[in-house]
C-alpha cells in the first residue's frame, strides 16, 4: 500500500511538472496497479512526461541486477499495455527506468539503466 501512494503522489508530481492536465490521474493510478501487480514485491513508480510518454521507474529492485536481455523484456512486456490504459492521451512512446540508488550520510549515487518500450 506504500508503494501505491508513492505512485499516485510520483502521479501528481509527474503531471505538474508536465504543464498539461490532459492526462487523467485515475488512468495512470490504474496503470501504476497493473504494473505493480505484474510485479510484486518490487518497488515501482510510474508516470507521464511530455504528455505522451508513459514511464516506469524500478528502483533498487532485483530486476536492476539482471541481464540486459531481461530489462529489456520487461520494458517490451509493459509497452505491450500501457496504451490500453489511457483514453485522456495518446500515448507514444515509453521507456523502463531501472534505477540503483545508494545513500550516505551526505552523498547519494544513482545509476540508471533506462530501456525502450517498443510503443508505435
């Protein structure tokens, strides 16, 4: 239940930074949830940039430990549905985040690996 409010407030802020409301936040909350349930026990954020670009941020999860190969499945596996989830917008494309993040005291380092969706 943590993770999903983490999703719909990542939402909220995803969708002021993007100047636009034209996307409808149950959509991306109901988008987050299938995500996450094709995913338990992984820690996941989703949202829309630029209006038209669905991203999903796997962060330290034991995905960002796998082969490039299966990233990339699971990024190919999430653009396979993601357009079916909005209406409001006209999704175009997409990309999977996986995301190591480790914090000090002071100092925060952050590696991404980012792969494409494959949406047309």
């Amino acid at each position: 239940m943590k993770n999903f409010r983490s999703l719909v407030l990542l939402s909220y802020l995803v969708l002021g930074s993007c100047h636009t409301f034209d996307v409808d936040v149950k959509e991306i909350s109901e988008f987050a949830s299938t995500v996450q349930a094709m995913y338990p026990d992984v820690s996941l954020s989703a949202g829309i940039s630029n209006g038209s670009k669905v991203e999903v941020t796997f962060t330290n999860t034991s995905y960002n430990d796998s082969s490039e190969e299966v990233r990339q499945r699971i990024a190919t596996e999430i653009g396979k549905i993601a357009p079916q989830h909005f209406k409001s917008v006209k999704i175009t494309s997409g990309e999977a985040i996986f995301e190591n993040s480790k914090g000090a005291s002071v100092v925060n380092v952050t590696s991404t690996h980012t792969y494409d969706m494959g949406i047309k």
